[in-house]
C-alpha cells in the first residue's frame, strides 16, 4: 500500500497536480462537457425557434468577436480579482446565460443569453495561464498548460454524443433545452469545486486593484520587446491557419458540384486522427520542454502550421490526407510551450492582464484572415493554400530570428536567457 502510495505521489509530481491545478481541472472537464454538449447544438435550436440563417450566421459572428474581445477583460478582472474570484464571476455569468436559454425558448433570448456563456473559454484562458505560473514552478509550467490542453479534449469527444443523445431522444426543442440544464448543473458543481480546491491567491492587505491595469495601451508599453516579437511571428502564422481553415472540409470533401476525395464519414475519422496525434504529443513534448529550451519547440509548432496547407495541396487520396491530418495534428507540438512562455515573459502581477492583451489584439486581427481566406479561395483554391503557406514561413522564420530563447530550467529555479538559437 504505501508503495502504491508512493507510485501515486510520484505521478502526481510528474504531471504537477497540486491542489489548484487538479480544481482547474475538474472545471475543465465540467464546464467543458456542458460547452459542448449544449453549444455544438445551438444552430439547430435557431432554426427550430424561427431564428433563420441569419440567426445562425449572426451567433458564429458574435462567437468569432467575442472571443477575441472578451480575452482582454478577462485578463483585466483576474489580475483585479484574483483567479479564484475571477473564475466565479465567470462560471456565474455563463450559468445566467445557460438559465435563459432554459426558461426563455425564442431565438432572441438565445442570442442574448449566448452573450454571456458563448466565449467562456476566451474569458477565463487569461486567469487559467495566470493560475498555472503562479500554483507551479517554472520547470513545470509546461506540463500544467498541456495537462489543461489534454484534458479539454476530454469534454470535446463526449459532450457532443451526449448532447446528441439528448436530441435523439426528446427531439432538437425539448434535447437542446435539457442539455442547458445539465449544463447549468455541471457549471454549478464545478463552481463548488473549484472555490473549495483552488488556493486564493489574495494576500492579506495586497491591493490588487493596484496590480491590475484595465487600460490596454499602458500595459501595451509594458509588453516586453521579447513577447512583441512571439507576437508577432504568432499572428502571422495564425493567417496561415486560419486563411485556409473553413475550406478544409471543402477539399477534403467537396460539394454535389464537384465531390472530393473522401466521404463526411471518412473526414470524421481524419478529424479524429488529428486530435489523436495532438493528445499522444502533450506530455513527452510538456517532459521536454520544461527541461529544455522552449525556442525549439514553438519554432517546430509553427512548421507544422506551415507545412499543412502545402502537403493539403498534394492531398489527394485518403491515405495522402491521413498524412496531412497527422501533420495539422502536431501543430498542437509546442501550443502549451508557447502559452507557457507567453507567461514567463509577462511581468510579475500582469500576467492574467499580458496574456488576455496578447490574444485581444492576435484574435482582432487575424479575424481578417477568414475573410482573405474567402476572397483567394474564390481565385483558385490553390492561390489560398500557398498564401497561407507564405504567411506561415514568415512567421516561422521571424521567431527563429528574433525570438526568446529559454535555457533549461532547473527545479523551482529560474531558466537560463538566451536571445538567437
């Protein structure tokens, strides 16, 4: 027993799971189940309520600009409030949202409600980065991003079967609704765990609305010259993605005009095979990254970003896109790495603030990329892939010019600076 004991602590100490980070967690799992179980769903409670497809096209607009708007505040109210506190406010507020869904079925109500719980994830991803630096070390801050990253897949693979079920059984009104209210209970419990599990990090007498600053410009002057160059390289290698994202499928496809490669069904399984390979990933890269340097890793995810929409471009079978799937797949290499260096180079007591700044103004304008996208997919299908291959190679390039270079990190000790690779 106390051998098994040990062999527990050990794991745990391996993955990071102090008490905060396991609350963390449980609320990932939880909230993210009624995310997805409920939300996947909500084009088809507009249409079924009269909204049309206008309603529909309007709540993925709104979805797109909130979750580059909401990163910001989000930020802002974790460094004021403290994560605790902030993470509160945020599971109250989309618990408000998923409750008129629940008890008002018409297509306005669901819009408005949508306000509240549509970008959860944008909002609390400031406090859940801030949470991590401050409940682990920095050797092991990369662990703790990719064990949240691996983690939120959970939720993505069940909650739209049981959400399914739910309108396979009480029909797309009745199934949508219940689904609200499942959400609405996993929301609640996981706002009791993560009030008794997660530590306040509130000192006694500290002022934190000393600490946090809510006007973007002034903290923009104190973005390091490190993380503006991780910015940008970032935003340009998000054109790559995002230039090509909602045509994907497209190729892969086709349409009744002009049938591709593959069926629905077998897209499905390309799409499964990505977020396989992203999860086998996480934690050796996570292993090696904490004891490493970071550069290397970020570099490498940015490849892979790069390199997919060209082996897209000769993906012609389906053993060809399996290849491409797997590739788009590892673009998830050095996601936790990147975030987790995001939060070593933001200043002490403006970490939460930093990171939602930094994906305010990434989101706000790589948004402008999806309508590129359409505008060069209408020219030729292949002029939008080697667009974005162009975008993706000078980002790529960028960061391994210009950016930051982490040595290794020793256990609760601070990592060695090194400027160019």
């Amino acid at each position: 027993m106390k051998r098994a004991g040990s062999e527990v602590g050990r794991i745990a100490e391996f993955l990071g799971l102090r008490r905060s980070i396991v609350g963390l967690l449980a609320m990932a799992v939880l909230v993210g189940m009624g995310e997805h179980m409920a939300e996947q769903f909500l084009p088809l409670y507009l249409l079924a309520l009269g909204g049309g497809f206008l309603s529909v096209g309007f709540l993925n607009g709104m979805d797109n600009l909130l979750g580059a708007l909401y990163a910001f505040p989000g930020g802002y109210l974790a460094d004021r409030l403290g994560t605790k506190r902030a993470l509160l406010l945020f599971n109250l507020l989309s618990m408000v949202g998923f409750l008129v869904v629940v008890l008002v079925p018409a297509w306005p109500a669901v819009l408005a409600g949508a306000v509240l719980f549509l970008s959860w994830t944008a909002i609390s991803l400031p406090a859940t980065m801030g949470l991590v630096a401050r409940a682990l070390p920095k050797d092991k801050r990369t662990m703790g991003v990719s064990l949240h990253s691996l983690v939120r897949r959970v939720p993505m693979a069940l909650g739209p079967m049981v959400g399914g079920a739910f309108i396979g059984v009480w029909g797309v009104e009745l199934g949508v609704r219940l689904a609200f209210v499942a959400a609405l209970v996993l929301a609640l419990v996981a706002a009791i765990l993560q009030q008794v599990l997660i530590e306040d990090d509130r000192k006694p007498g500290e002022p934190r609305a000393a600490q946090a600053e809510g006007n973007p410009l002034r903290l923009w002057k104190e973005m390091s010259g490190d993380l503006r160059q991780l910015l940008v390289a970032d935003i340009l290698v998000r054109f790559c993605e995002q230039i090509p994202y909602a045509f994907v499928v497209v190729w892969a496809v086709g349409t009744a005009a002009a049938p591709g490669p593959v069926t629905a069904l077998q897209f499905g399984i390309l799409r499964s095979i990505e977020m396989a390979t992203a999860i086998l990933v996480y934690i050796p890269v996570a292993y090696l990254a904490d004891r490493g340097q970071k550069k290397p890793f970020v570099v490498a995810t940015f490849a892979f970003f790069t390199l997919f929409p060209v082996l897209l471009l000769f993906s012609r079978s389906f053993g060809m896109l399996t290849v491409a799937f797997v590739l788009r797949g590892l673009k998830e290499f050095g996601e936790p790495t990147r975030k987790a260096l995001i939060m070593d180079l933001a200043p002490e007591g403006r970490k939460a603030g930093m990171f939602g700044l930094y994906y305010l103004l990434r989101d706000v304008i790589v948004s402008a990329a999806a309508f590129g996208g359409a505008f060069l997919w209408s020219v030729r299908p292949e002029v939008n892939l080697l667009t974005a291959f162009g975008f993706g190679a000078a980002g790529t390039l960028w960061f391994a010019l210009n950016g930051r270079d982490l040595g290794p990190t020793p256990p609760g000790g601070e990592p060695v600076t090194r400027r160019r690779a």
